[in-house]
C-alpha cells in the first residue's frame, strides 16, 4: 500500500518554504537527504571570527542550501499538490487469508506415577507366580512324600502284624500264669480235691461261674448236697453245685465272690500248639506244668477229646489248659496209667456249649 507523508517544515520557517513538498528533479540525481546526514544544526560555522548571523537568517541561509545546490525547484511557482490518497489495492495488497493448520494435539502426558506402577505390578505377579510354583511343588514333594510315608507304615504294619503273629508263637509260660493263676482255685468237695477255675463274662456282679469235671464233686452231688469250697492260699470261698453233666464229666459252680473270669480259645487247636497247665496236683495249688498239644481227636467215644504231653497229676482234675496268649482251650481231666506224658482234656467249646456261661 502507498502511504502519504506529509512535507517535512522546519520549525520557524515562512509560508513558501512550508509548501515545500520534498520531491526532487527528475533530472537530477538523486542524493540522499539532508536528515541521513550528519545533523547539521549543530555544525559550527565556516568563520569563526564572523560574526553570526541572525537566527531568522540563519535559518533561511540552511533552508536555501539545497537551493544553491539546485536540487529544489523554486517555492514561489511550485504549487504544492496534495496527492490524493488512493484506494487500496485489494488484489495487490490484501492478501489472501491463509488458514492456519491445525496445531497438532499434544500427545498425553504420561504420568510418571503410572510409569512406576506398572514395572511394580508386573514385578509383583511374577512373584506370586514363582510363589505359586513354589507351593505346587512342595506341596507335589509333600505328596510324594506323604505316599513314600504311607507306603512306608503299610509294611512297617505288616512287619508288625508279623512280629504279633511270630510273638504269639513265642511261649512266655511265666506270663500265661501270671495271667491266669488268679482265677484258678483248688476244689474240696468231701474227701476229693480237685481244680476249679472262673470263666466267662456272664456272671452277675459280684458272682462268678466256675467249671470242673464232675467227678471232683460226684460225691458231694450224689450225697445231696451242693456246698463246695474254693481255696487259694489262705483265701476261702463257699460255691454251689448248680448243674452237672455226667456222659461228659462236666460240672457248673457259682459263688457269691467276684472272681476274674478267663477267656476261651475260639479256634480248635492243633498238634504243636505251646500250651500251660494250671491245678492243684496232690491239693499242691498254684501249680503250673507246660507242654504241647500232641494230637486233637474228635471221634472218641466220650467226645472230641485234646492230648497234650505236659505232666499232670490227681488234683489237676478240672484245671485249665491255657495257650500262649492265655485263652483256656480245654478242662485237664485225665492221664494215662503206666505211661508218661499223656494227658486228656475236655475242650472248652464243648464246656461252653453244655452250661452257656462263657
């Protein structure tokens, strides 16, 4: 756009020379203008020993300088012409509105917080995943283990069900009549002795039933009567005759005491069998003898009978035949005249079946 300037006036000048309007001729070159030059207002004059002129002329002489240089027409015929301003060129000068580009958007700040975080997160899962592993494979050792250990008391079980079995192979006769002796009493009926023994769990309290053959008390039942007595040391109890079996030599005692009752063997016994037998051979109580079982037979005539080798004696009538874990298998009731060690015995299955007590 071509702008307007308004005729530089110096301050103070005259009417002509306001209407200066600047321009220069065409014909003459151009020079550069006073005002890009040093100031010379401030200049000292060409003289000076001359005396100064006066500022009015002072003025006029700088104002015609240029005119002396002939670059200035003459003010006096030079109408000053007042330029017209001039309508912009709008397709030179105003230039197309430019559309700015969108300003890229700012990608999202990361927060440092969330950067911390996500190693930690991370960190923490694969420690819990090395936890986790860790418990899968102690818990695969523990049940590895835990099978090694059940396997381990499975055949420490079946070594000691075998120990039991060898054990109660082994024969402790001191034990069997430590067990037994208590329950076993010597039987005077009249003038026969014999051996009685408690037997059972049937009894009522404080009573108690007790076996023997019948030939021990024969005479006392065959007289009428039914009072026998019970001694073991200077213990002495009063029984009462309450059922007999003469085919089988069998005979049932009750008395009014508490006495230990012995178990009974469930098993038929066999050859070879370790066994102990209690009486009171001679009326001598407290006597233990041990031995073998020699031979079950179960065809006599009298019944199925058991013979056994240990030395028996009169007196051991009625007494207990005990195996090693101290369970009676039959009632001592005979020997053999003119032999050594053969000795008969009633099983105690048979005394059980006959009177109901055990």
């Amino acid at each position: 756009m071509t702008m307007t300037f308004e005729p530089f006036t110096p301050a103070g000048a005259t009417g002509e020379q306001r209407q200066y309007d600047g321009r220069r001729r065409a014909s003459e070159p151009a020079a550069a203008p006073a005002w890009d030059e040093p100031s010379r207002w401030n200049e000292p004059a060409s003289d000076p020993w001359a005396e100064p002129a006066p500022p009015a002329q002072r003025r006029f002489q700088e104002w015609e300088q240029p005119q002396q240089q002939g670059w200035v027409e003459d003010p006096q015929w030079q109408v000053p012409q007042q330029r017209q301003p001039q309508a912009p060129r709008w397709h030179e000068e105003v230039a197309a509105p430019v559309v700015a580009e969108p300003e890229p958007e700012p990608e999202p700040r990361r927060s440092s917080v969330g950067g911390r975080i996500k190693p930690l997160v991370i960190g923490v899962v694969v420690l819990l995943l090395l936890v986790a592993g860790w418990q899968a494979y102690r818990i695969e050792s523990m049940s590895d283990h835990n099978q090694s250990l059940a396997s381990g008391l499975a055949a420490e079980k079946d070594r000691t069900d075998r120990l039991e079995q060898q054990l109660a192979g082994v024969f402790d006769p001191e034990a069997v009549s430590s067990k037994v002796l208590p329950s076993v009493f010597r039987v005077r009926a009249g003038s026969f002795t014999g051996t009685a023994f408690s037997v059972g769990r049937k009894a009522k309290a404080n009573e108690s039933n007790l076996m023997t053959n019948y030939h021990v008390v024969a005479e006392v039942w065959t007289d009428g009567g039914r009072k026998v007595s019970l001694e073991r040391g200077s213990t002495r109890i009063t029984a009462t005759i309450v059922d007999v079996d003469k085919a089988k030599d069998l005979a049932l005692l009750h008395a009014d005491t508490k006495i230990a009752g012995l178990a009974t063997a469930p098993a038929t016994v066999k050859p070879g069998q370790q066994v102990v037998v209690v009486g009171a051979p001679l009326g001598l109580d407290d006597t233990v003898t041990t031995g073998v079982i020699s031979a079950y037979r179960p065809d006599d005539t009298d019944g199925p009978t058991i013979q056994f080798d240990a030395p028996i004696n009169p007196g051991n009538s009625g007494g207990p035949v005990v195996n090693a874990t101290g369970q009676v298998v039959g009632l001592a009731t005979a020997k053999a005249k003119d032999a050594e060690g053969i000795g008969l015995a009633i099983p105690v299955k048979t005394a059980c079946a006959t009177f109901t007590v055990c």
